[in-house]
C-alpha cells in the first residue's frame, strides 16, 4: 500500500502562482510514476502532469510552460509549481503514483484550486 497526502491548494487570483506537494509512504517502489491529474465540476478527470523516477516528465498541453512537476526523491514528494493560473485552472486536483512494475496505483483524497477573476 501507499498512501498519498497532498498539501498546498488553495483561492488565488488569475495570473498568480500556487505550489501542490505531494508525500508518499508506504511500500513505495523504485520503479514508479507520480504526478498529478485534475477534476472540474461536471467533467472527466484528466492528466496535468507526471514525473517517472527515470527522470521522464510529461505535460499536458493546457498546462505546458505555465506549471513545472519535480520530484524530491530522498523525501518520496512530488510538487507542482503552478503559475500563470487562469480560471480554467480551477479543479480538485489528485496526486497519483503508479509502480511500474506491477502497475498497482493509488490516488491521493485531493486538494481544491480555485482561480478567480
């Protein structure tokens, strides 16, 4: 098992700048993802960013040059800068990790961002 706790949502205004942590403990493996994904109101849950422990880091593209995922390895966290925020940015945001190996992921209980005009 492992277990994900998130830290860092928040109210913010358009055009400012939020940072997402995210700790990971348990049986955590070497092999793994983590990032972040993100659920509007009335809509799917969707990929914002991930790192792989190899080094890979991948975005999507509504988020490319405006957020920047990084993983502190030696303290199991993952963060997400955020800047630029715009309103559409506004969504639960859930941290996710995915061991490579046997493909088992866990999902954080979420953090709320809200950007306002």
């Amino acid at each position: 098992q492992v277990q994900l706790v998130e830290s860092g949502g928040g109210l913010v205004q358009a055009g400012g700048s939020l940072r997402l942590s995210c700790a990971a403990s348990g049986s955590t493996f070497s092999a793994n993802r983590i990032g972040w994904y993100r659920q509007a109101p009335g809509k799917q849950r969707e990929l914002v960013a991930f790192a792989s422990s190899g080094g890979f880091t991948n975005y999507a593209d509504a988020v490319k040059g405006r957020f920047t995922i990084s993983r502190d390895n030696a303290k199991k966290t993952v963060y997400l800068q955020m800047n630029s925020l715009k309103p559409e940015d506004t969504a639960v945001y859930y941290c996710h990790y995915r061991n490579l190996r046997t493909t088992a992921e866990y999902w954080g209980q979420g953090t709320q961002v809200t950007v306002s005009l």
